[in-house]
C-alpha cells in the first residue's frame, strides 16, 4: 500500500506519506494533534 511506484522498496517519500496518512486517519478529531485516546485507538482495529 505505501509502495506507490510498485518497485518493491520504500523511498523516504512513500514512507513519509504512508505516516502523514496513518497519522490522518488516527487524528480523528482533525486537531492535526494525537490525544493518548486517538493514539491507542490504532492499535485495537
């Protein structure tokens, strides 16, 4: 999924888009800040 070119390898950009949309998706309340509620939140689905 964060592989976006497909080649195999992780680039520095794919990684840092790959966190920037892990770290969007847990900020459920688009604060652009992870309360501990939120940050545990991720590791439970």
């Amino acid at each position: 999924m964060a592989d976006l070119n497909g080649d195999g390898d992780l680039s520095g950009e794919e990684a840092g888009r790959f966190a920037q949309m892990r770290f969007e998706g847990l900020d459920t309340n688009h604060d652009e800040q992870l309360d501990l509620p939120e940050f545990q939140s991720g590791f439970r689905r």
